[in-house]
C-alpha cells in the first residue's frame, strides 16, 4: 500500500523516515518495479512554484521525501506531521549499505569527473563490497544525453543516483527515463561533492536546527545569497499564511491517487 502524504502548499510529502524510505526502495528493487525517488527542499518547493515541469516532475515521482527540517516542523503547523528530514545525502549512504546486503548494483552519474570518481572511492570504502557498475560525469550536452542513459542501462545497475543540480537533473531523469534501465533512480543535487570532501555539509546541530541553508551560505555566499533570500522570504509568508487558513479550515492528509 502507497504511504499516506501530506500537503504543504505545492508539495505532497511521503509519511516516511528515512529507514522506511530505504525499505520502500529495496523493496521496489527486489520486486523488479520501477519509481523516481524525488527530494524537496524549501528552495526547490519555491522553484516548482514557478517552474510548471518541474512541478509535474515532482509530482508524479513515485516517492516524495522533505530534504529540509523546515519542511518538517511546517508538517507539524498543519498537524500533519511528518517523521523526519530525510536527506538525499545521507539516504546515498543508507543505500549503499543495503545496496552490499542485497547485491544490488548501483551507477554515479553527476558532478566533475575527478569528484564523482572520488566520492565513488569514498562510498567504496565506507561500505566495503559495493557493486559499483560505473560512474561518469555530468558535464555533457544534450547530443550525449542519450548514450550517457544507455551506458547506465548497460551496466546493469538497479540503483542510479544522478547529481547534476536542480532542474537539470530532473529533466534528464525525465528525457531518458526509458533508456535508464535503472529500477530506482534519485536526483541528489550537490551530494557527490560533499561526499567527495569538495564542500563541508552543515555539523549535525546545525541540521537539527533548520540553519543547514545557512551554512552553505557562508560557504558560497554569491552564488546563493539571491537565492536563499528570496526563496526563504517567499516560504516563510506563504506558509504563516497557509497556517492561518489551517486554523479556519482544516484538512486531512492527502491520501495517494
């Protein structure tokens, strides 16, 4: 039975932790069925606002999971909780981990050559026997996208995780999902460089805190300071707003169609 959501204004949200996420996924794999796995973050549920493909891309993913712990106390406002953050990064580690229990194979695609190759080593040796069935960068025109997706297909793999940055990755995903051959694919944004060690993630207290924007912010503050201006501001008003209508008409989890 599909897991119940959860409505936060243009989101619906899996009701799962991020150990009944892996599950979901394992027992996708064994099965021999195939889904997209999509994590939303507070930016990226502001961008699908205003990005229509995005939205429908989001939307009929087979499993949604909020990659932000303001996401998650937003779930609460609406009495509506959701378990957990369950973070794309550290649902790569998790997987990976059953990925050797299992057998299953799994392909990196994404990020600058020498990074995802590192992060590929980093994995390895984190979790000794992975079956890694190949890896390849995400820095190719759209004439290559489709032997990119073939290659995946023909490795094998059952796992793929695809880190090329929201939407690219996204639309990738959707452009070449019958040539990927993949069972569960997953957009994981950044992630091959964190793991790669080219970008320090947020200490746990921070995370715990909801600041993790923050910290990537110092970090690369040119680049996401427009960003995260807009698209907190934005979340913010929206969601005091939806808080309010809540109070007047409630409304119950949104079950799966």
């Amino acid at each position: 039975m599909p897991p119940a959501q959860v409505q936060i204004l243009n989101g619906r949200f899996d009701k799962l932790s991020a150990d009944q996420t892996v599950e979901e996924l394992m027992r996708a794999i064994r099965a021999g069925e195939r889904g997209i796995l999509s994590t939303v973050n507070v930016a990226i549920l502001m961008m699908m606002r205003s990005n229509p493909r995005l939205q429908r891309f989001v939307d009929s993913s087979r499993w949604i999971v909020a990659d932000g712990q303001p996401l998650v106390w937003a779930s609460h406002l609406r009495q509506q909780p959701l378990p957990e953050r369950v973070a794309g990064i550290d649902l790569i580690d998790q997987l990976c981990a059953r990925a050797v229990q299992e057998g299953v194979g799994v392909y990196f695609l994404g990020a600058e050559s020498s990074t995802v190759r590192e992060a590929v080593n980093v994995l390895q040796d984190r979790h000794r026997g992975l079956d890694v069935r190949g890896y390849a960068d995400g820095y190719f025109g759209p004439e290559q996208a489709e032997a990119r997706a073939r290659a995946v297909a023909e490795s094998g793999a059952e796992l793929l995780f695809v880190a090329m940055g929201v939407p690219r990755q996204e639309y990738f995903i959707e452009e070449q999902w019958d040539n990927l051959g993949a069972r569960v694919v997953i957009g994981v944004g950044g992630s091959f460089d964190v793991i790669a060690g080219r970008r320090k993630r947020a200490p746990a207290f921070i995370q715990r805190a909801g600041l993790e924007w923050a910290y990537r912010l110092i970090q690369e503050p040119r680049r996401l300071f427009r960003r995260y201006l807009i698209t907190n501001s934005q979340f913010l008003g929206l969601i005091s707003w939806s808080a309010i209508a809540q109070v007047s008409h409630p409304r119950r989890v949104v079950p799966r169609p």
